[in-house]
C-alpha cells in the first residue's frame, strides 16, 4: 500500500508539530485518487502523465460526460493501491459548475474505500458541457 504526505482540505500539505504529515494504506489510496482526480495531465512539471484529464481532449464543443468517465475511471485504476472500481457515479454541480465524482474503491486489501471528488479545476470543461 501507498504513503504519501498528508494533505488539509483545501489540499495543502498539512504539517503538524513542524513537520510534514504522512498517510498511509487505504487513507493514503483515497487521498491519492483524490488528487489525481483533481489535476490535470501535464500540469505537473515532475510527472506530465499524472492528471485525470487531457486538457486537449475535452476543450472542444459539447464533450461527452461518458468520455470524461471512462479517462477519469482509468486514472483512478492507473493509482497505486486501486485494484478496481466497487462503484462509480459523476455528476455536474450546474450552480458551482463543478464536476463531483462518487467513487467506491477496492483496494490492495479487498477493503471498500469511498471517496468524493469535486473538481472546480475543470470549470471550463464543465461550462462547455452546460453549454
């Protein structure tokens, strides 16, 4: 199972004490997939494949919800800890125009994770498919 620092709500790295907190197991699964759900690919300058979204692929007119899922779906399987998907369910918020995701993960350990994912980064993608 992954480790990773740990992150506040607002995505920060969290420090506690001076010094930066870690995650371990199925806390760290979550807050990975998280994460990942809400960066776009090449957008980290260290790992250009890390990201849920290809900015390219969906900055066209009226993009398909069930496309995004299906790139968004294997990102999340693509996450160090993920063995598969227990369920998944995507949303567009249309007041704050975000995307929410619903994710049941299984980990390594056959244990069920549940993460939710609101990614106000894909605004603009969000305004194209409401558009």
């Amino acid at each position: 199972m992954p480790s990773d620092f740990k992150r506040g709500t607002d995505g920060d790295l969290l420090l506690e004490g001076g010094n930066f907190s870690t995650v371990s197991g199925r806390e760290a699964v979550a807050q990975l997939v998280k994460s990942r759900l809400e960066s776009f690919t090449e957008e980290w300058f260290l790992n250009l494949d890390y990201g849920a979204i290809d900015k390219e692929e969906f900055f066209t007119k009226a993009p398909s919800l069930s496309d995004i899922a299906a790139l968004r779906k294997l990102a999340i399987l693509s996450v160090p800890g993920v063995s598969a998907l227990a369920s998944y369910r995507i949303s567009l918020d249309n007041v704050s125009r975000a995307l929410v995701e619903v994710i049941g993960i299984l980990t390594e350990d056959d244990a069920v994770v549940q993460v939710t994912a609101t990614s106000s980064s894909v605004g603009s993608i969000v305004v194209i498919l409401l558009s």
